[in-house]
C-alpha cells in the first residue's frame, strides 16, 4: 500500500507547547520532510491548539506515529480553521501520502476534498470529531468520543445532586458555554444539556460559545454575569473554558462551588486533562467532569495497521470514559440503561 515519494513539504515553524502528561511536547513541524521508503507515510491534519485536551492529543498522535515505530508523520496544526485543514489534506493529497488523519475543527463542508483524497487513492482515518458528509464512503473510519453520552452523564449527575439536595427544578439557573460552533464535540454536549433542561424544567437561559479557549471562557463568563444576575450553574463544554469562567466569577466578588441554595455558582465541565481542572474538582470548584479521552494516537496506528493488513475495521471507534466529581454525593449515574460510577478526581 506504501506509496514512495520524495516528498518536501514547506511548514510553518510552531512554538514547543508543553502538556499536562505523556510525551509532553509537540514536536515542531519542520522546514523539509523527506518520505522514507520504508516508512508508511502519514499526513495529520489537527485542528488547532485551543486546549490542554488538544495539546496531550497532538503529543499522543506524535508519539505512537514515530519514526521508531514505522511511521513518517506529517503533522499540520489547523489553528481552528478549516480553510488551513483543506490546504493540508490537499497539500497530503499532492505528497501522495499513504494515510490522510484528520480531526476536523467542525463537521460541514467537507465533501469535496474528501472526494479528491479518494480518487488519490488515499485512505481518510477520522480522529476526534467526525464529519457531515452525504457519502459515508469517503472515509475508512473514525476513532474518538460519544460526546452526548458525555452530557447525559453530566446532566445525570446534576439531576441526582437536585433531588438528593432537594433544589426544585425551576431553581436552577443555567448558562452554556459552548465549544466551537459546528464541531461534533460542541453539537453533542449541547444538545445533551438542551434536552435534560426541557426533560427536567430546568431554567437554560444563554448559550454563548467559547470556542474551547480560556480566555474565551473568562471574557463570555464576565458578559454572561452582567447580563444575568441569577445564574447558579455553568456548564463549561471543556475545562479550560471552565478555568476562565472560574476566573471571571471569583473576579465578580461570587463563589464557585456546589451550595448552590446559599449564593454558590456552581460549574460542571468536560476533559479531565489539564491538572489546574482535576485540582478544582478535588476542591469542589467544578462540581462535576466528563472524561474526554484524547488518547487516540495508539488507537489510530492500529487502525492503520489493520487497513495495512487488508482487513476493514469498525466504522466508529468509541473509547471508554468515565465521570469524576469529589462531592461524594452522586455515587452513580444511569444513562441509557448503563450505570456509571462517580469517581473521585
Ligand atoms: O473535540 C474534543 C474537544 O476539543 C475537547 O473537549 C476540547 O477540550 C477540545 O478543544
């Protein structure tokens, strides 16, 4: 299956970014890329850098995709935009590269240059979020979470912390915000709250994205306090939104935590990553987190080497994630007929 090319690819040189755990650095993309024969060949086109989620992600695809174990990894940063993901699944395309990786920033618009990698014969391994595409064929298979199951554990433990604390639905104030308009992982966690809000009358009253970004998650937070003076619950689509939203309502003089009846705000979060939102969970600053497991790299090079092998793998590829919360209130969660264990962080 390895197509041999020479292959010198002009890259954008990216700062070394550090990471919560594994490998912990990014390695730079370089000036010149030259295609080992022996190596498979291996285009990667990843979104961005917006979260400590996506930085441990790049370093997990950078370590199982090595040079030492068989692989030439061309790595892209996408910097959020999907314009500079089209360039480099086209700048993969004109490589010849024997695998196209990509973890779209959003799930449109990407029917064309799907199709033009598979008439170049390459196959497209989905890693994170996935894609809207009207042919299902235009790609081998994706690896990453189910992000709504995510939210309806969430949201299942927000519900058992009402009714073991006797709070009324009508009493929770709720605000969203979101990650990146349009991604899987954002479309999935806020219909996951959208529907326990109207299931269980809960008072949903802004959505606002964040992109993902701290920062972001600090500036919509403090708009978000101005604009509404009863809010008692965030929910934060990742945790670095959620730091920057930590950040915002202790700057308003409020309190984070879980009493919520005596003035606290309340913040729920997804990731379990970054160490900063694992030590606010131990402390009870965010009341509740989704595991997002970025660990895909070892999961995407056995996907390849099963294409390798001629076989054909599971279209969708769900990993195992769990839900932590140190309240010690919510013991599990019951979504969908399965029960989760609450751990602690
Ligand atoms: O798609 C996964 C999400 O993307 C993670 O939850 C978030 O932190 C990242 O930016």
């Amino acid at each position: 299956m390895k197509k041999l090319a020479v292959i010198t690819a002009t890259l954008l040189l990216l700062p070394v970014l550090l990471t919560g755990c594994g490998s912990s650095v990014i390695k730079e993309e370089k000036e010149e890329e030259t295609v080992n024969e022996n190596l498979i060949t291996v285009g990667f086109s990843q979104l961005g850098a917006e979260s400590d989620w996506r930085n441990t992600n790049s370093v997990s695809m950078q370590d199982a995709l090595s040079r030492e174990n068989g692989f030439n990894l061309i790595y892209k940063n996408g910097q959020q935009k999907q314009a500079n993901q089209i360039t480099a699944v086209r700048m993969f395309i004109q490589q010849a590269v024997d695998y196209i990786v990509l973890a779209p920033a959003t799930e449109e618009g990407w029917d064309s240059v799907l199709a033009e990698a598979r008439d170049a014969n390459i196959p497209v391994i989905l890693v994170d979020r996935r894609v809207d595409v009207s042919d299902k064929g235009l790609y081998s298979c994706w690896v990453g979470s189910d992000f709504e199951l995510e939210s309806k554990k969430v949201t299942g433990w927000l519900k058992g912390f009402t009714d073991r604390r006797n709070i009324s639905p009508e009493n929770l104030h709720i605000v969203n915000i979101q990650g990146t308009i349009g991604s899987t992982a954002q479309i999935g966690r806020t219909r996951g709250l959208a529907n326990a809000a109207r299931e269980n009358g809960w008072d949903l009253m802004a959505e606002v994205s964040g992109d993902f970004t701290e920062n972001k998650g600090r500036e919509v937070m403090a708009a978000l306090l101005k604009g509404y003076d009863n809010i008692n619950v965030v929910y934060c689509e990742n945790d670095n939104m959620a730091i920057g939203a930590i950040d915002a309502i202790e700057s308003a003089g409020r309190h984070v935590g879980p009493n919520i009846l005596n003035g606290d705000i309340m913040v729920v979060s997804f990731d379990g990553v970054n160490e900063q939102s694992l030590e606010f969970c131990k402390e009870g600053k965010i009341s509740c987190i989704a595991e997002c497991n970025p660990l895909h790299g070892p999961r995407v090079k056995a996907l390849i080497e099963s294409l390798e092998n001629g076989e054909t793998p599971e279209k969708f590829n769900y990993v195992d994630e769990r839900l932590f919360s140190s309240l010690g209130i919510v013991r599990s969660v019951e979504v969908d007929g399965v029960s989760y264990t609450v751990e602690e962080p």
